[in-house]
C-alpha cells in the first residue's frame, strides 16, 4: 500500500460522489404506520414500494448513521441474479419453487435498472453481464458443474466459454474458461443509493439519520431520542443486525475488502479488452469481483478479515495493509499489465450471514415484526426483491390483496437457528477461510479436477 492510498473514509465510491448531506436525527417520541430501522438498500426500496403502492401510507425510516452507510455504499457494484440459499430452498420446497426464485432473481435486475431509469437516478448503470472464470483445473471443473446446475434453474440464456472466447470478453491471465450470465450490470453503488433516498423522500417518506435503533419490539423501535410507535417494525439492518439488543447470534458480521485502482491507460484496457464491461468474479473458494469503472477503474474485491470477535463492525471502512496487498496481488495475478498502477483506495465492510447462508423475507403476522437480508453478499438486486416482497407482505396483511407470486417464493417466512456463541463463532469462521485459502493455493499447483477436500470439509461444517 503507498503512501497515495485513501485507507477507509466509508468507501472509494463515497471519496468519488461525496458524503451526502446530513439529515435530522429523530426529534422525540413518534408515531408511523410503517417504521423501517436501517437506511440501505433494502430499507429504502422498501419505503419507495410502499409508498408507490400506498400513497397515504405514513413511513418512517430510522437510520444509525446515513443512508447508504454500510453495505449499499461499500459493495462492488455488482447488479446480478445470484440469490443467497437457492439450493437449500429446492431441498426444503421443491426444485419448481427454488426455479420460481431464480427466475424472480433475473428479473430483478431489470427492475432495477427500469426504477433507476424511471426516477432518473444516473448510477453508471451498464448491462454487461457478470463473467465468471476458471484458471485451475479444479475450479474449471466447478465452473462446468456451476454451469449445468445454473442452466437447470432456467438460466437457458446462459453461455459456458473456452479459453479463446473468455479471452475476447476479458483476458484474464491463465484463464481456461468462463460462463457467462446476461442477468447482470455494474454500477455505482453510492450514486443509486443516494437517489433512491432521495426519491423516497420526495414522495413523503420521513428519514431521521444520526438515530441507531437499540431495540426492537411488537409496534416499538426504541432509540436514544426517542420511541417510534407503528403497527409494522420493519429491521433491515444486514450487517449490522448485531448492535440490536437481542440480536447478536441472528446474523454473522463478515467483512469483506476492495481497493480501486487509479483510472488506467489505454494501452492497459488494449491488453485487458473488457470492452463489455462485464462484472467479474471466479471459481476460487475465496472468491474475488471486480467491475470496470465508469471513469475506467478496476474496482476489485475479496476477503480479507473474515470476522471480527463478538460480532463487532468497522467504523470508517479502513482496511489491513495485508488485505490490502493480498487484493493487489489478485488485481495483478488476473491482469499483469497492472503491475506497478497505484492503488488510490482501499476500504471495507460488512455483510449478513444467517447460520444457513439462506436470504429471507419475513413478516410475523402476529407482532408486526418483518425483516429481510442475509444476502451473503448478492444483495445490490437481492434487497429489491426483498423490499418488493415485504411491500406485497404488509398489504396481504393489511387485507388490501391476496398472496402474490412475490410472497409465495420459498424464502418468505424461512427460519434458521443463531450462531453459535463465541469463541465458537470466531473459530469457526477464521477456521473456514484459512481451508478455504489453504484449498486455494493447493488447487493452483495441482492438476487435479477435483475440489480440495478442505474445501469441501468446511463447506459441510459452515453449512454453505
């Protein structure tokens, strides 16, 4: 890391746009038909639903910090299908009902793009798809596997590419094959967050920044200025779930990294190509992503830190100078036409992880309570398929419609134990990633198909 790295300051993609302006915090005891706790993306689309849905509805969003703090300003802005727990789902309820969530999933990311278009929020939204790649016989072997289970979701628009046409999309170094997706676009993060919430406030939502929620109960959201009372106690708090009393073991913290590089040259994207400016991901166990920036950047991100002890968050996004080398030597192990370009920004953040790696949507018709998240990481079109769903939810409930395909998906009303108590939790986690690495390293020198049986070991102890 030089000396010229930003470390931290929230996200590159807030140095670039600028922390917003702050808004109130909440002035006393309140009341609201709908209170949403936690301003991302799953609480504002949330709001921006309802509100669209039902105009008169009186909704309050809590939010501890401002909008777009945690996980929906510090992704990688990768709009795409993947949905977390999928294959857990067609265990549980059949392989229609987990087909019925893939195909809801695809067609997410294109109301994404359709709202974003349609309250001209300007996000450097491009449509090119998310490539994912092999370089090892073991992950190539995966990537097929990938590939054919992707295809029996009803991804039919699905393509599995050799070394040759992988290289005329990204010439990624060693790559031996891809598969591509047409279900996926980069974009800037903080540009569609910050629009959201302002359309949302435009439409009469009311956002009180600066005020954490410490405890949520039945028609109560408590916090240090006060208590807002509602009928609906929304939480949609992802990574942060933790701070509130009560749900430390709900959802795992797990940190992830990026660094972004300085723009780059154009004799450097002659050697890349990425003309179409696909998301980019892999088949390694721990895994990367990366998109080609607007304003011609590799942002590029992994896992560093998995966990911190006792479930505790970042304050600001600054970033271990090891992560930080161990991402620029991916950056450089995938393109080696970037040795030697400056890393400018390096930050990180954290995402939800339930006990069965399973995304849900919940409401509990008989206190009100709803929550939706546990992305495990795929939520920038995940949280609007979730918001849509606790919109459709709430009116089921409320006896304004009946059940819609959106509250019939398998991941409405899903379950799951907590996490086990620390030490336990930090083991576990530190423990899975040192496998997953060590698996890694171990796959790169072999030529073997086969995936590690460390990786499969921690697979089966994680419950991935």
């Amino acid at each position: 890391m030089t000396s010229t790295t930003i470390n931290g300051g929230i996200s590159f993609w807030y140095a670039q746009d600028g922390i917003p302006a702050p808004r109130e915090p909440l002035p006393g005891d309140a009341h609201a038909d709908v209170c949403i706790v936690g301003g991302g993306f799953t609480g504002l689309w949330t709001a921006y639903y309802l509100k669209k849905a039902v105009p008169f509805l009186n909704i309050t969003v809590l939010e501890a910090t401002f909008c777009g703090y945690g996980a929906s300003g510090r992704n990688g802005g990768w709009l795409y299908n993947g949905v977390a727990g999928r294959d857990r789902y067609a265990r549980l309820h059949g392989h229609e009902a987990a087909v019925r969530l893939q195909q809801a999933m695809n067609d997410t990311v294109d109301e994404v793009v359709r709202a974003a278009a349609e309250e001209k929020i300007e996000a450097d939204i491009h449509q090119g798809g998310v490539l994912e790649v092999a370089y090892t016989p073991a992950q190539l072997a995966r990537l097929k596997d990938f590939h054919t289970v992707e295809i029996a979701f009803g991804e039919t628009d699905r393509t599995l590419q050799g070394a040759r046409e992988t290289a005329e999309r990204i010439r990624v170094q060693g790559a031996v094959g891809s598969t591509w997706t047409p279900h996926g676009a980069r974009l800037h993060p903080v540009k569609l967050v910050k629009g959201l919430a302002a359309v949302v406030e435009a439409l009469g939502v009311r956002i009180h920044e600066s005020t954490p929620v410490t405890e949520i109960r039945p028609k109560h959201a408590v916090t240090p200025y006060g208590t807002v009372r509602a009928p609906y106690i929304l939480r949609c708090t992802e990574g942060f779930t933790a701070g509130i009393k009560g749900a430390r073991r709900t959802w795992l913290p797990m940190n992830s990294s990026m660094i972004a590089t300085e723009p780059l040259p154009a004799h450097i994207w002659d050697t890349i190509g990425w003309e179409g400016r696909e998301a980019l991901g892999d088949m390694a166990h721990a895994y990367m992503y990366a998109q080609r920036t607007a304003d011609g950047r590799i942002a590029l991100g992994g896992r560093g830190v998995p966990y911190r002890y006792g479930s505790k968050t970042d304050n600001d996004g600054r970033t271990q100078a090891a992560t930080v080398q161990a991402l620029r030597e991916i950056l450089i192990r995938f393109f080696p036409a970037t040795t030697g370009v400056r890393i400018e920004h390096a930050w990180s953040g954290v995402l939800g992880v339930p006990r069965d790696w399973c995304a849900t949507v919940t409401l509990d018709r008989s206190t009100g309570l709803g929550w939706a998240g546990g992305y495990v990481g795929s939520g920038v079109a995940t949280t609007n398929l979730a918001a849509r769903t606790l919109r459709d939810l709430i009116q089921q409930d409320a006896g304004q419609q009946g059940a819609t395909d959106l509250t019939r998906l398998p991941w409405v009303n899903h379950r799951v134990r907590k996490w086990e108590p620390e030490p336990l939790r930090w083991l576990g986690v530190h423990g899975m990633y040192a496998a997953y690495r060590t698996a890694d390293r171990q796959e790169s020198t072999s030529r073997t198909a086969a995936t590690h049986p460390l990786a499969r070991g921690a697979n089966r102890i994680s419950g991935r």
